[in-house]
C-alpha cells in the first residue's frame, strides 16, 4: 500500500450484522488503490457481497467507516455516490430498449440528447453491441445482456465499478470469453473494479489482488500467485486450486522452518514454518500436487516418504495418481505425461519427495 | 433430386402422404384430447352465461307481442295511413283478438307492451278485453269507442300500429332517454323529468372511474409492502387484504353503518379530537360517500392481488441497479419500477371498473339517493318492472360499451401486458 | 317453435297429473314465501296442521324476495316447479294479466264462513281485486317515529311528518315512489279518498312530487325492510316507514322507544296465487282453501302482527302465542278508517313512468 497516494476505497474496520446478534462481516479492511482490479473470493454466506453492498450503499455498515477517495461515504446514499455496478442478474430494465438502458444514467444526470446518443453508441460498440441499440433486453442472448450491463455501468464514466458475479448466469464457454472481455475493458478504461465472486479461476484470472473471504473475516489479501503459491492458512491453501494436506505436530523450529511429526506414522518431515503456533502444536502441511516428485530416489528431496499407487485418471497431458501415504489416501500427484517419467501401476509402492519450501506448515 | 425441390411441391413424409396430411393426423389425438379437456367449461359457459346473454339481448330489440297476440288487429292495420281514426274493420278484428286473448288470458301482455309506450294503456286492454265478452255483434266500432277513452284518440291507433312490427328499437331509445312520440312518430327526446338512464350511465361510469382510481392509489403502496416483506409478515397482512371477500355482504355492511353513520364510530372520534363539531357530523354513509368508501373496501384485493402478484416478479436488483446509475429514488422509482408494475395496474383496473359497473347490491344497501347507479336498474327492471326488453337494452348498452373500453385498453396498453398473476 | 314447446309441456303437465291421481294423494308441494318470521307463522298455522290431517302430502317451504321475475321465467321455459306463491295484490294482479297464475272461483273453490257466509262476502271488502288471488292478511306500510325525539311533542298527522320544522330530524323511506307520493299529497291536504284522482292529473303529479321534495334533504332512502327500525333505533332518523309487522317486533319484542303513526297507513294485502301451469294444481287448491279457513286465518295472527283478512276471523284473534300480548292494537285493520288502500290499477298503468320520474328526480339536487 502505498503512503503517497490516497486509496480510491478504504473499508475500515467495517462490521455488518442484519440481526443484531450474528456478525456477518467481522472487521473488515481493505484499501483499494486507483486502476486496481480486486476480487472478493469466497464461499456463499462467507460475507463478500454483503460488503460490495455496502460499498454501493444498498447496505448500511453495523460499525466501522468506508471511504471513497478519501471521503467517508456512510451517510452518502447510493444515487450520489457514482458507482457503476453490474448485478448477478444484470438487472437491465425489461421495458427500455438497449439504447435506453444505457441511456438512462446519462439523462439523470442531465446530459444533453446529442451528447448521450455519442455516449450510448460509444458504449456498444466497446463492447461489440453496436447494431442492437433498439432491441430489448429480452431479445438479446445471456452473453449480449451481460455485455450491455457491463457497458451501462460504464458509460458514465465512474471511477469505480463494482461487479457482483456478474458471470454466474453463464455457460461455461461464454464465463471465460467474458472474463477476457472484462478484463481487457478494465486494462483499457483503467477503471477501478471490485468484483466478488465464488469462482476461483475468475478470480485468479482477473485480479491484481484478491481478497478470501471466509465467516465474515478476510482470510488473505494477496495478489493470485501469492495467493496460490503462498497461502497463509489451510482455509486459503484449500480454497485457492488443488492442495494436499497432511497433519502434524510440530517437534521442533528452525528459523523459517519447522519438523514435523505426521500423523498416521509417515514420519518426521521439513516444512517452511508460515503460521504455527509453539513447539507441540498440531499443523495442517500443505503441497500442492505439482510440487511433488514421483518414483524419485530418496536423496534427491528434502522428504521424501513411501506411498501405495491406489488409483491412475488418465487426463492427456498428465495422469492424475491417487495415492496414500502417511495414511492419507486422497493424496493427489500429477504425473506428466512426457518421456522421462515414471510410468505408475495401481497398487504398486512408490516414493513421493518434495522440497522444504513448497510445503506450507499452516494452522490446524 | 432436382424436381424435387420446384416451389410449391408437396413435400412428403416417408411413407409418401404429403408432409401437411401426417402432421394433421399426428396433431389430430391431441386436438381430440384438447377439446375433451374445455368440453365442460365450454358447455358449462354456454348454457350460464352466452346464450343467456344472447337470449337478453333479444328480448331487447323483440316485438313479439301485438304481432302474435293481436295477429287480427295487425293484419287490418297493415293498410292503416295513421292519418284518420281507422274504420270498422280494423275494430272488428280489434273484438276478436281482445275475445281470444281473454280466452287465452294472455292479452295482458300486450296491455304491458303498449304500456311501456304509453301510461294507461294497460288497463285500457285488460279492462277492454273483459268487457269485450259481452260484444255479440256489430256494429264495433261505437261499442269499442265506449270501452275505453283512449280508444278514441289517434295517439293509441299509431302506438299499436307502432307497434305490430316484429322487432323494435323501442326498449333502446327508452335506455338513452329517448322516445318516439306517440303523435307524430319521431324519435325525440323523453320528457325532462323521466331522464334517468344517460345520467345513471355517466354516473356509473365515473363512479367506477374514481373507484377504480382510488383502488389504485390505496393498493399499490399495500401491494409494494407486501411484495417486499419477508413471506411469514406478507402472509399475515395479505389476510387483511382478503378478509372483506370472507365476510358475508350482511356482515360488512353492518359493520360499515356502524363505522360510518352520523353517530358511529368514525364520526365519535372525529368529534373527541374535535375534528368536527357535535353539532354538523359528518354525512358518511347513505351518500356517494357511502357508496364510494364501501366499494372500494370490497374490490380493493381485486387490485392488491394482480398488483401483488406482478410487484413480486420485479427483483429489487432493478430498483437497485436505478440508484447505482445515479437515479434518485423517486426517479428511480417512476421511470424503473413503475413502467414494470403498469401490467399489474392494468389488470388490477380493468378487474376493479368491470366489478363496479356492475355492483348493485352494495350502493343500494349503503349509497341513499346518489347510490343509484345503472345496474339498479337493470335489477329493477328485471326482477320488479318485469320490463325485460328494457333490462336487455340496458344490459347490452353495459355490455357494448364495458366490449369498447376494453378494446381501447387493448389498443393503448396491449392485452398480452396484462397479468392477473 | 314456442307453441310447440307450449304444447308439448302441455302435454307432459297432462301425463304427470293424470299419474298424479292414480297413485293417489302422495304429492309434494313447493310452497314459496317471504321466508323468516312471516313463513314461520305460516308453518305453524297451516302447514303443520294440514300435514297433520293429510299425511300424504308433503309442503315444502321455499323463500323468495317477491317479484314476479322468477315466476315469469318458470312459465316462460314450461317448467313449473312452484305449486303456490304468496304474493303481494300487485303482483297479483300483474300476474293474473300475464297468464302466469289461475283465476279462482272465490266462492265456489274457498271455503265458506263458520255461520255459512260465502267466501266472497267473507273476506274484507276490496281486498279481492284479483280474480286469481285468495287474500290471507292485512299488513299496512306505515310511520313510525321515536318517542323521546321532541321532548313531550307527539306527531299525530302525515302533515307532522312533512313538517321539519315542529319535527326535525331524518326520515328514512322506501326508495320508490309507491306510497311516498300518495303521502305527499295527503300532507298537502288531499283527502284521503281523492288522492288518485288527484294523482291523475298532471298537475296532481307535480304536486306530489313537490310536496316530497320540501323534505328531500332531510331523508334517507331505504331499500330493505330491515334498515328503517334499525335506522331509528341507532337514531340516525326519527320518523321511518316500515311495515307495520316490523315496527310491532321493535316496539314489543325489542322494547325500542318507538311509537306507531297510524294515521295514513297504507294497507295492502298478502295472498295465495296459485301458478297456471302448475304440476300439482288440484292438491294445491285443496290446502289454500283449508290455509284461507276463517280459523286458520286467525290463527295465523297469534304468530304475527297482521290482520286476518276475513271478517270472521277477527273476533278469534286473541293473544300472541309467546309474548301473551293482545293483539287487537296492533293491527292495522284496527285503524282502518285512518288508512287507505293502493290503488293498484293505477299503478299497473303508471307504476314505470313514475318510478322513471322518481329516479330521475331522486338524481336532481
């Protein structure tokens, strides 16, 4: 975060409860800077839109302040606040034509009808929409809809937009075109986005920086690789991609590393020491699948331990190996499917090495 | 291959029927099953409710009466100029119809069709055709003359020549305050003290204008709340909404006497908080008052529900997404919400008008003199007048025009837009 | 087409009657009337009795809210399935001049007074003005006002009731110009038995009419029967007209501070018609004439507050079967001499131009 510049949004210390009893978000801060990309990552109910509702105003904070370019904007309400949104439904009014939608924040704001038409037709044709200005929203397919819900939080120009899994309704296909098209918009316009959503590839695609939500609480804030590569606990380490987790009691620590004893008898192995607690604490160690090396010799890893082949998924470019080791049969390693690699059996025994470094000793 | 493929060659299913034939066959079971399915309601309609309107709707322009009853006296007057006092002949066939119609006991009917036409005529046939047992032979015409004054003026010869055709536009000049006049046979208009039936339409129709207007007011913000309640509160208060379709007619409008009258419980408390003074309490009830506050009770969940129901479908996101783009709420509100709630308005108001036009049991029990509207009278002629062209003509006049608003709606808002929920 | 339809229901009423008889006397009849008090009065002074003495024939007891409409439209179709009505004279007579209800032979098809009088010569004079109508009681449409309205005045005239400023407050009337406009113009100082004359003239019209509206914005219309005693006992008026059956149940039953305005009472008659084309006509006839008996007809004023309408009734009429009242005050035939009759032919031949004019007139301000 940057000293010099002001944070075009700051969440300070913000609290939301609907009931009065259960916190929903539970001192929540976060700085956005100008330009900047950030995505809300979490499970439902984890609390994320309700923040990017209370950025848009719709929600009143509980306690705490936010901030919009330096201005605290809990009493500023929604209308006058200028924040474009895109909804999960995209919310396009059913009984105005394309060109309407997008003409609608134009003319609340007082624009003249040259000007807006410039503007409207401007818009469409930034996201390809450029002959459908007269049509419905009704008449257009899930992706057109979503492309002029995009471009009508833009065409006035906020400096910021929030987006609400705005790819949610889509097929599989059409999300990742679109996930292109946003964020090419967003390197273009060099608008500041805030997205929330519960998919982690829109999020690790996407973003400069990524929040992970989970009960009511931030559970990293982190660019993707960061994010993926250095979790900072088991929930984060489990949320982001795919993770092998052992555990352990922590016997010893040195440095920035730990030994840990495994439970279920694979022994004692090194870990890089993240977020443990005292020598005798119970740890979650995380390693991702493709940081581990399969059939390798003993000595060439910093651990290495035996491990039983209990099911082979051929997948092309690599074959996913189930195996159980330290008895922990869901542990997974991606075997690529290249010369030079070990070709595994089922039910044969193997050896499974990693490095230090790419094993997270984390939090139970 | 080629040949194929000419415009207008049939094209043909695999077994070598045109394509069309197979299909029909195909479509045929589910057509059969279709019909089977509305049978009933289809029967059922029929019989309750179009041909009894059709058969209304004749009686409004049917004639029957002299031309059957008197068939006689009609055939001697087809000849008849109007000009001078008809002759014997015409009274010579007047005696044998009035004999047989005596005999037969149905003279009595012509009597009430003339009458309609002219005060008196009634008795001057019911009381004619007793004395006219005794006429044995002629001359008739000084004996007829002597039965009845009315004989004697011309006015009562043209009304039953008037008279002896078919069909009549009669019971429709009678439903628009108009009339033939009996001397000279024009149409004019009725005299100005028996003008009702035009003022009773035009009131009838503003007064479901305002009740309808007001329904509007008064259910969308109820409809809004419950729409945007949580489902266990917007049960609860849709139980209010419906109660007055739960309590018998005899029940609310006891309830409404006791509100509304000068010493109910409305007016006690407009007088303790001195709102008004002891003295001049408010008129509330037996006047378009009355009327209006007691039929608007009644058909307000007929504008709560379809308002309701389309207010439902509209997901706050929209009001929302107003606000994101810089709409204040009352902008918001009127260019994004209400256009998406105008088919439920539409639906709410059409049901709510029709309802009132037609309402009548209501603005008699609490609407005093200005509770008259024009279904009084329809009811009235139907069931105490007896005068049922006159009830058909004013029922067709009703239906004809409720027919053309309709159509004005269709044509301004669109019938597909309409949602009863 | 239609006399086709005639005939042939001709036909099958003849077939049903003819098998009526040979399976002797079990015949259910559909007696229809006003329904509540006054059908109760009349179940328990004819019907049971008669079922008693006849156990083969069942009355059924059916209400209706007058008029002649449902009536109309059984004769219309040919299907009949009411076998006796009662009817107020009006209907009566409009009835009759349609051909819906059978003439009777009063004499011959009636049962003779106990000392031997003919049936014609029984029943009160004037009250059979319908050669298809059998008369049963004597009601009359009347005022009645609140006692404890005027401090210790008392109205005694139909002119007090025109009179807002000696008697202030509502009145509430019938909505309909019957009886209100024969009131107008005793008010206005008609004698009683010129009053339709007076009402045949034009002039006698506007009279009427002008007199009424001298009290129009001190009135409320009613159109059930139930609203007048109600609207005086919530003192919303202080003069109503009702029937005078009403009114009795007021003042006795419910001890209401109302009192009963006899003068200018209009009395009007309450009888049996029986339909044309009935199913069951010769069974019918049998219990009208044991229903209009001189002890029957008596016995009925022990129920209800109407006057029999034999003369040789009336020494028989005694106490109410439950309040143990005499009944002797509180029939209008004991004021008869202050009353007059509708007059009904007059009516039948203006009845729907001045309903016309009265609604029209009731719309102007």
């Amino acid at each position: 975060m940057s000293e010099t510049t002001e944070p075009l949004v700051r969440f300070d210390s913000v609290q939301k409860s609907y009931d009065g009893e259960i916190l929903v978000v539970k001192d929540f801060n976060l700085d956005v800077a100008k330009g900047e990309f950030v995505t809300m990552l979490g499970p439902s109910g984890s609390g994320k839109t309700t923040c990017l509702m209370m950025l848009a105003g719709f929600e009143p904070a509980t306690h705490g302040e936010i901030y919009l370019e330096g201005v605290p904007i809990n009493n500023v309400p929604p209308h006058k606040r200028g924040i474009g949104m895109v909804f999960q439904n995209y919310a396009l009014f059913p009984h105005m034509t394309v060109a309407e939608n997008l003409a609608f924040p134009l003319e609340v704001r007082g624009l003249g009808k040259s000007e807006i038409s410039d503007k409207v037709n401007k818009a469409l044709d930034m996201v390809r929409l450029g002959g459908f200005g007269d049509r419905r929203p009704a008449q257009l397919s899930g992706g057109q809809q979503q492309r002029v819900a995009v471009s009508r939080a833009l065409v006035f120009e906020p400096s910021l937009v929030l987006m609400d899994e705005p790819l949610g309704a889509l097929d599989k296909n059409l999300r990742e075109e679109m996930q292109y098209e946003i964020k090419h918009i967003h390197e273009n316009l060099q608008v500041t986005m805030v997205y929330v959503t519960h998919d982690q590839s829109e999020a690790l695609t996407m973003s400069n920086r990524i929040a992970v939500f989970d009960d009511g609480i931030v559970q990293q804030l982190a660019p993707p690789s960061e994010l993926y590569e250095k979790p900072m606990n088991a929930f984060v380490a489990g949320f982001i991609g795919e993770n092998n987790r052992l555990y352990g009691e922590v016997k010893e620590i040195n440095g920035d590393y730990c030994q840990v004893e495994l439970e279920g008898g694979g022994g004692m192995v090194k870990a890089l020491a993240v977020n443990i607690g005292g020598v005798g604490s119970r740890t979650t160690l995380s390693l991702r699948p493709e940081r581990t090396t399969i059939g390798a010799a003993k000595e060439s890893s910093t651990n290495s331990l035996e491990a039983k082949v209990e099911e082979l998924i051929y997948l092309g470019d690599h074959i996913r190996s189930r195996v159980s080791l330290s008895g922990n049969d869901q542990f997974i390693v991606k075997v690529p499917n290249s010369h030079g690699h070990v070709h595994l059996k089922e039910g044969e025994t193997t050896q499974i090495g990693w490095e230090a470094d790419d094993c997270r000793a984390l939090d139970a | 291959m080629a040949d194929n493929t000419t415009a207008g060659e049939v094209v043909l299913a695999a077994d070598g029927l045109p394509l069309k034939a197979s299909l029909n066959r195909a479509m045929r079971k589910s057509r059969r099953r279709a019909l089977f399915l509305v049978a009933p309601l289809f029967i059922f309609v029929l019989f309750s409710f179009l041909i009894p309107i059709f058969d209304m709707t004749m009686r409004s322009v049917d004639n029957w009466h002299v031309s059957t009853l008197m068939p006689e006296t009609t055939k001697a007057l087809e000849g008849w100029d109007g000009e001078a006092m008809p002759e014997e002949p015409v009274f010579a066939a007047l005696i044998l119809d009035l004999k047989a119609g005596a005999i037969s006991r149905e003279i009595g009917k012509v009597g009430t069709r003339l009458n309609y036409e002219k005060s008196g005529l009634r008795s001057m046939i019911t009381s004619s055709a007793r004395k006219s047992k005794k006429v044995t032979e002629g001359p008739y015409k000084p004996q007829v003359l002597k039965m009845h004054k009315r004989w004697k003026e011309l006015e009562t010869w043209k009304v039953i020549k008037r008279n002896t055709a078919p069909y009549t536009i009669g019971y429709y000049l009678n439903a628009v305050d108009m009339k033939y006049d009996n001397k000279t046979g024009d149409i004019v208009m009725q005299s100005e003290d028996r003008q009702i039936y035009t003022t009773l339409f035009i009131r009838t129709f503003a007064i479901s204008l305002a009740i309808t207007l007001i329904c509007v007011v008064l259910a969308y913000p109820i409809s809004y709340l419950l729409a945007t309640l949580p489902v266990r509160y917007s049960n609860l208060l849709m139980i209010f909404v419906l109660l007055p379709f739960w309590t018998s007619l005899l029940v609310r409008t006891t309830a409404w006497i006791a509100m509304l009258q000068s010493q109910g419980v409305l007016n006690d408390l407009f007088v303790f908080v001195g709102l008004v003074d002891d003295a001049d309490r408010l008129q509330l009830i037996h006047n378009l008052t009355g009327t209006i506050i007691a039929m608007t009770h009644i058909l307000l969940p007929f504008m709560v529900l379809p308002l309701f129901s389309v207010m439902k479908t509209i997901p706050p996101s929209y009001m929302r997404a107003a606000l994101s783009l810089g709409a204040n709420p009352v902008v918001a509100f009127v260019r994004v919400y209400m256009p998406q709630t105008l088919s439920g308005i539409g639906a709410g108001s059409i049901l709510v008008f029709i309802l009132s036009i037609g309402y009548y049991i209501t603005p008699a029990l609490v609407g005093g003199t200005d509770g008259t509207l024009i279904s009084n009278q329809i009811a009235y002629h139907m069931q105490s007048s007896l005068n049922w062209g006159l009830a058909g003509a004013l029922g067709a006049l009703l239906l004809f025009s409720v027919l053309a608003l309709y159509l004005i709606y269709n044509k301004i808002v669109g019938i597909d837009n309409m949602r009863l929920g | 087409m239609n006399k086709l339809m005639k005939m042939s229901a001709l036909a099958v009423a003849g077939v049903a009657l003819a098998g009526m008889a040979s399976t002797a006397q079990a015949v259910d009849l559909n007696v229809v009337s006003w329904g509540g008090a006054y059908t109760a009065s009349q179940i328990n002074a004819y019907h049971k009795p008669y079922m008693k003495a006849n156990p083969g024939v069942k009355l059924n007891s059916l209400d209706y809210s007058g008029g002649l409409a449902e009536m109309r439209a059984q004769t219309e179709s040919g299907n009949v399935t009411w076998d006796l009505v009662d009817v107020v004279l009006s209907d009566a007579i409009t009835g009759c001049d349609e051909g819906m209800f059978r003439p009777i032979k009063i004499d011959s098809e009636m049962a003779k007074a106990p000392d031997g009088t003919p049936a014609s010569k029984d029943f009160l004079e004037g009250t059979l003005l319908s050669e298809c109508f059998v008369p049963q009681i004597i009601y009359s449409t009347v005022f009645a006002y609140r006692a404890d309205a005027w401090g210790g005045k008392k109205p005694t005239t139909m002119a007090d009731v025109f009179d807002t400023k000696k008697f202030p407050g509502k009145r509430t009337l019938q909505k309909k110009p019957v009886n209100n406009l024969e009131w107008a113009l005793l008010a206005d100082g008609v004698p009683l038995n010129k009053i339709y004359d007076v009402l045949d003239t034009d002039a006698g019209k506007d009279r009427a009419f002008a007199k009424l509206a001298t009290i129009k914005k001190d009135v409320i219309w009613w159109t059930e029967g139930a609203v007048p005693p109600q609207l005086l006992a919530d003192g919303e008026a202080v003069f109503g007209t009702g029937y005078n059956g009403r009114w009795f149940s007021a003042i006795a039953e419910e001890k209401q501070p109302f009192a009963m305005l006899w003068d200018g009472q209009v009395l009007d008659i309450d009888g049996w018609a029986v339909p044309a084309k009935g199913k069951n006509v010769a069974a019918v006839m049998k219990f009208v004439k044991y229903a209009t008996d001189t002890q029957r007809l008596a016995d009925q004023a022990k129920y209800i507050s109407y006057g029999p309408a034999r003369k040789s009734s009336g020494p028989m009429v005694s106490k109410h079967a439950t309040l143990g009242i005499e009944m002797g005050p509180h029939m209008p035939t004991s004021f008869a001499d202050q009353g007059f009759l509708t007059n009904f032919a007059w009516w039948a031949d203006n009845g729907d131009e001045m309903t016309e004019r009265f609604n029209a007139w009731l719309l102007k301000n």
